[in-house]
C-alpha cells in the first residue's frame, strides 16, 4: 500500500477509509511494440470530473456504469459530505451532474440489478450495500453486519442471473494477512455465504462471459484466481489464474468483455493490463504519458454495452478523470460496473 500525505491519512480518518486504498467521441489507437511485444492501446482523455477534496486530500473515481439511457454513473470514494458520491455522466456531451450525496457513505462500487433495476453501491467504510432508485433517490440499506463473525469490508460486487450478489470483502489489506474473503448474498439479502476465505485484500470480482465461475483480484499479492461455480451456485473448484506483473502498482478491479478477455484495473498506475481468458497478456490499456503526471491508477472500466467504446476512471493528485479506448471485443453485464 503506498503512503499518503498527512492531510490526506487525517481526511481517511474522518471518513472511516484508512485502509483503503482502491461518449466522448475520440478514439484511442492500438499499436504493437518492436518486436512482437505486448500491445500498447492509447486511452484518450475525454472529461475531468473531479478536482482533489480539500477535506481528504485525494479523490478516487470507482466503479463506472452504464443506466438504461446511456449515461455513464461514477462513485468518488472519498467524497466528504455534500459533495456528489455519485456522478452522472453524458458521454456525448462531455456533461457531468450530481447523482447522488450523502453524510456517510464511502462508495467504492456500482451495479444495476437485474432483479429489480435498482442501483447497488458497497460502503466500503461502514461494511455496507445500499440500494438508490434509478433516479438516485429512496437510499436503503440492503445489507449490513458481521458475516461469519467477522465485518466487511465490501469493495467491489457482481450479480448473478437471479440478481444475487457476488462481493469481494477486501480484509487484510491494513492488517497484511490474508483475512479477506469473496461473500455471496442472495437478492433478498438474507442468505449469506462465505464462497472463499483466507484471501490477501481482495477487491475485483467480476463473472466470466458465460457466468460459469468467478474472477477475482487480491490487491496485496497481484494476482488473479478464479473460482469454478456449480449450478447451485456453490464453489466446485478454486485455483490462482494469473500473475499480474504490477510492479509498484497492485491489481483493482475487474471487468470481462463479450470474448471473455479480462480487463485488470492498477492501483498506482493509470493503466490496465487485458489478459485472455486463458491467461495470455493481450495488452496493455495506458493512459498517453504527456497527460500521465499527477495520475496514480485506473481503477476500473464500463465498456458500452453492445459496443467496444470503453471508459475507464482515472484518478490521482491531478483529479479524477474519465479516459477512453476501443476495448477488444463488446460490453456486457461482466463489463458495466462493479
């Protein structure tokens, strides 16, 4: 975990978050290095979103989703409160509004249901998911508690078919040992169950493209394991799928296109690494090194469902911005939000 400046560990403090640390219309281009090397894919600026908080000395930009009308939803995870906890972004326009605000939530995911189209957001300061209306309204705490004995810590979710969910529990991250889990919740929020354990603060979770098992990312050991799901939904097998070379940076989250290719978000560079689903690096996603200074990671991306345009949330001392790219095949459900 990298260090922060005192304002922003005393801005952490005050919102809870002291362990956490995770259509424009130009088109990025992909070109190939000497040699045969990996591919390098130019992301393009299209909007600055949000300036550094005074009262947290940072802002992060999370989990991008696309609603029903194309407007591209982004949480700011250390938002203080009274300023927007979830953007609303027509990528057309290059325009952005307040979605949604709170005094308490620090948001670092988001997902429609697709069992009753509300809006689910983790918590990850207060161990909780919440639900919004479509329109942003009507807040409710759809899950809250100890599970197992034991806090959450939520970070990022994914829904099932049945709209159950599917969240990475990113303990261990301030206590470096591996106490983090992958919890599944069903949609009514009553059944809970512990699907993996012993994990070193995981954070991605994202379904494969044909919803037969479950990618995750542990932040502290950049690495990504996938987890075999039977038809009842419980774990058949579990092994560790790839090796994310990361450097200082640390694998975020995770989102999987119509190919099954998976997109590995960084924490500590505004890049994301693209794997096949068998594990072979297709790519790297950068973000144009004139415009890098003052940028720290690329947390996560929405690709357009239907289409290749991509849209990945970038933040750093500079402010959170939102860059583009053509991703490698089209979006779906694995690839809009969480």
């Amino acid at each position: 975990m990298r260090r922060f400046p005192s304002r922003v560990v005393t801005g952490f403090i005050a919102l809870g978050l002291l362990p956490l640390t995770g259509c424009g219309t130009e088109t990025g281009t992909a070109t190939t290095a000497a040699g045969g090397g990996i591919r390098t894919i130019r992301a393009q600026q299209v909007m600055k979103l949000t300036e550094v908080h005074e009262e947290t000395g940072m802002t992060l930009l999370e989990g991008p989703v696309f609603d029903g009308r194309g407007r591209l939803l982004v949480v700011d995870v250390t938002a203080p409160a009274g300023e927007p906890k979830v953007v609303r972004v027509d990528v057309r326009s290059k325009t952005a509004e307040r979605f949604h605000t709170d005094d308490r939530g620090a948001y670092t995911s988001a997902q429609f249901s697709p069992y009753d189209g509300r809006i689910y957001l983790t918590d990850f300061a207060h161990g909780e998911i919440v639900s919004l209306a479509a329109d942003g309204t009507d807040r409710r705490t759809f899950f809250t508690g100890d599970v197992d004995g034991a806090p959450m810590k939520p970070d990022d979710l994914a829904f099932d078919q049945d709209g159950d969910l599917y969240v990475s529990d990113s303990r261990g991250m301030s206590e470096g040992e591996p106490i983090g889990r992958v919890v599944r919740i069903d949609r009514d929020g009553k059944d809970v169950t512990v699907l993996a354990d012993g994990l070193s603060a995981p954070n991605g979770v994202s379904f494969d493209a044909d919803h037969r098992g479950l990618w995750f990312s542990e932040l502290t050991e950049d690495r990504v394991s996938y987890l075999r799901l039977d038809a009842e939904g419980r774990v058949s097998s579990r092994h560790t799928a790839i090796h994310v070379d990361g450097g200082l940076a640390q694998t975020d989250s995770i989102a999987v296109d119509a190919d099954g290719n998976l997109y590995q978000g960084l924490h500590g560079r505004p890049a994301m690494a693209v794997y096949s689903e068998y594990g072979e690096r297709l790519g790297t996603v950068e973000v144009p090194a004139r415009a890098a200074e003052g940028l720290e990671s690329a947390t996560n991306v929405a690709i357009t469902p239907g289409g290749t345009k991509a849209y990945m949330t970038v933040s750093g001392p500079a402010g959170g911005y939102l860059y583009s790219f053509d991703a490698l095949a089209e979006g779906i459900r694995q690839s809009n939000g969480g």
